[in-house]
C-alpha cells in the first residue's frame, strides 16, 4: 500500500464523515453480503455440497480428462461466484466452474 492510499479519504454519507479510503473498502465489502454460487440449473451451493459434472472436462496438467457423470464430493467456494475447490483422485487443486456441475 502506498502513502497515497493511507492519506486519501472519502465522505462516507451512512455517518456523514470523512473516512479512510481503506476502511470504506472493508465497509463496502461488508455490506455485498454473501456471494451466492449456482450450480448450471440454479441450484445454490454451499460448501460441504457434492456435486456431479454435466460435460467432459479435459483437466490442464493432469493429462486426464473427468467424464460427465463423475461425483466430486466435498466442494468448497471460492472468492469467485463462478469456481469452486475441489478434490478428486490423483488431481491435486482442482478448480471447477460452476456452469459446468449439478447439485446431486
């Protein structure tokens, strides 16, 4: 961070005062609430959720392609509502989009 962002301030209209730029950031992104993450046919997911794959998915790296149909157990979101964390056999990080899974 550099002195200009810890000098500059923004009149925040909620309290009627100048506060910090950094501090109006936090407040903002408290305010977004939580991101909710759908599944390809609406469904919302939560972490904890299994999940199936509706589309061959060709994994970069592994040299393994996840045939549609495959169970992935035990998702966890991500900062982006597109992506989720995952685990399966012998893949070590794999990151899914959400378009391309259902709720099971």
């Amino acid at each position: 961070m550099s002195s200009t962002d810890e000098d500059s301030y923004v009149f925040d209209e909620a309290s009627g005062e100048w506060i910090n730029a950094a501090a109006a950031a936090a407040i903002n992104a408290a305010a977004d609430g939580p991101m909710e993450v759908r599944d390809a046919v609406g469904n919302l997911l939560a972490d904890g959720d299994q999940v199936t794959l509706i589309k061959d998915l060709t994994v970069k790296g592994a040299g393994q392609t996840l045939k549609r149909g495959t169970l992935i157990k035990s998702i966890r979101l991500t900062g982006d509502a597109q992506e989720i964390d995952c685990r399966f056999d012998g893949i070590k990080g794999l990151v899914l989009r959400a378009e391309f899974v259902k709720k099971r």
